[in-house]
C-alpha cells in the first residue's frame, strides 16, 4: 500500500491511502480514507513519524463518548478528552456521554465539572435512564422497589409509586449493584419476596464487575444472576451493549444509528454494541482493552479505528 506523508491537522482527499502514528512519532497502522471516514488496521509499522490528523465529524450526525475509561478514570479526566469535549462543543456537534453507571445524569455532570468539563445533563445518557425509560414505558406509572441509588430515586421521583416493603403490589424491581446505598440487607430481602410474587427483575447494566478505588466490586450483572437465581426469574438488563439501550439514545437525539460514531475503550459493550446497531465505533486504548486484544476479532466486534488516546482524535 502506498504510504501518504500527511502534516498535523492537513486534510485527506477521498480514498487516499495513509499511514498514521500517534502524537509522540510511533508507528501504529496503515489505512485509507473513504469518503471521509478513516479506517485504521493495526498492523504494526516501527518506524513512521507521522501525526495523527484531526478526525472529520462532520460525517456524523452525532458523537457518542463513553465515559469511564474513555473520558475519565475515577475523578480523573483522561488525557486529551476535556479538549475534545470543548471540541465538539464549539464545532456545534451534537454528542452524548454514555455509561453504564448507577449515577443520575446530573451527578454525573458535576463529577464532570469537577474535572474542569461542563456538560449539561441534558448530554448525558446513563444506563439509570434507560432503564428509567423502560419502566415508566413499559407500565405507564409503574409499582417500583429500588434497589440501586439514590441517583435512580431522583431520575424517577414523582413518575412511579414507590414500593417500600414485600407486602406491597410491585411491578418491577430496579437493581444496581449490592453495594449501593438502597441495597441494604433487608432491602435485599424484600426485593426478593417481591420477586417471587412476579415482579419484574430490571437490571441497570449487565456488568460483572467495575473498578473502584478498593478494586474490583461486584457489578450489577452479577446482582441480578444472585436475584433472579433465588427468585428463579430473568432479568431484563437496560445498559450498554443492550440495543434497547442505543436505539433509545438515538431516539432521544433524533438520529440514525448509521449516522453516529461511538468511542469507548470497551470491545464488548461499547465496540461490539455499537457496531449491533449500525454505528461507526472507535476504541481507544486508555480503559479496558489493550492493542492484543483486538487479534483475532470477529468483524463484527473489531472497531472501525483504534486510538491510543483522545489526543489522537
Ligand atoms: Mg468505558
């Protein structure tokens, strides 16, 4: 393949191919432009000394940006992201930071300007909100037990019938992970007396674990398995990688699937969810995977392009 010396922020004509390499000089693909959109191959090449250009969204309808590992790491902005978050924002972009967290979108937008990022909750889409969403619509004003956050309080004050005790009517039990303020022991107990009596089991995410500054706690997907194991029913999950919880966020912003670019640092649930519903994914290297662990990748769990971090964007 031809080999294009390309300068920092120069623009590529259609279908020319490049190579590329990350902002210190190191070597990291070869790819081609098509139609604007720059596909990435992950072949090593040692000893190029190119700069990334500039990622053209104006291809996209929307950019969609994970947070944990992608945007930040615990109360930390990752390197690159609160530049690429002012970005979008002054290109007149619209975008939307997702996550599978048990947080409401205004705690997360704090978390955010604290990290020196002012983003709206309004641009904020976690996996409470879907499965907020789920129930009011499924049900209209539903009959719900949290077992979760006070975040999921506050997303569904006012829009449900609280269910406090097992004596009560529930229609469905919303459960985030056992370490949450609303999972205490009797509640747990509760929700499952609930449960046995045809409560729905709705899980905020699927996630086995997540990091905290402790380690690894256990996650929301391994607290429905324990509940629905007992009570001997399946839980219905509303986070990422679930399509629900894509087309949803779409819905929300008026776009296509095909028309959007979602980054994370998650082959699973961000790369491989994404790509389900039709959207262009870029992984980037500073959360979860590591390069090795794209060989071998089915086509359709390998992203359109990898970045070592957002700098390269
Ligand atoms: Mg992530």
């Amino acid at each position: 393949m031809q080999k294009a010396l390309v300068a920092e922020g120069q623009r590529l004509p259609t279908a020319t191919p490049w190579a590329w390499g990350d902002v210190e000089g190191h070597g990291a693909g070869v790819g081609e432009v098509q139609s604007g959109w720059v596909l990435i191959w992950t072949t090593p090449l040692p000893a190029l000394h190119f700069r990334a250009v500039a990622m053209d969204f104006s291809e996209f309808d929307a950019v969609l940006l994970d947070l944990d590992g992608t945007i930040y790491h615990e109360e930390n902005a990752l390197v690159g992201a609160a530049e690429l978050v002012r970005r979008l924002q002054r290109e007149g972009r619209r975008f939307a930071c997702l996550s599978n967290s048990t947080n409401s979108p205004g705690q997360i937008s704090g978390r955010l300007k604290r990290m020196g990022m002012q983003v709206e909750a309004e641009h904020i889409y976690p996996a409470t909100e879907a499965a907020a969403t789920y129930v009011v619509e499924k049900y209209g004003r539903p009959r719900v037990f949290n077992l979760a956050t006070t975040g999921m309080q506050e997303l569904l004050e006012g829009r449900v019938e609280w269910v406090e005790n097992e004596g009560q009517k529930c229609d469905a039990v919303i459960v985030g992970c056992p370490s949450n303020v609303y999972a205490t022991e009797e509640r747990q107990r509760a929700a499952l007396v609930l449960l046995r009596e045809g409560a729905e089991l709705v899980g905020i995410c699927a996630d086995r674990v997540f990091p905290s500054p402790r380690g690894l706690e256990f996650g929301c997907g391994a607290f429905c398995e324990l509940l629905g194991y007992s009570a001997n029913v399946e839980p219905v999950f509303c986070g990422k990688p679930e399509e629900k919880f894509f087309l949803e966020l779409c819905r929300k912003l008026g776009v296509a699937p095909g028309r959007c670019v979602l980054i994370g640092d998650n082959l699973e649930s961000d790369v491989a969810g994404g790509k389900r519903v039709g959207m262009k994914t870029v992984l980037t290297l500073t959360g979860v995977a590591r390069r090795e662990d794209l060989e071998g990748l089915a086509e359709g769990k390998r992203p359109d392009g990898v970045v070592g971090d957002l700098r390269e964007l």
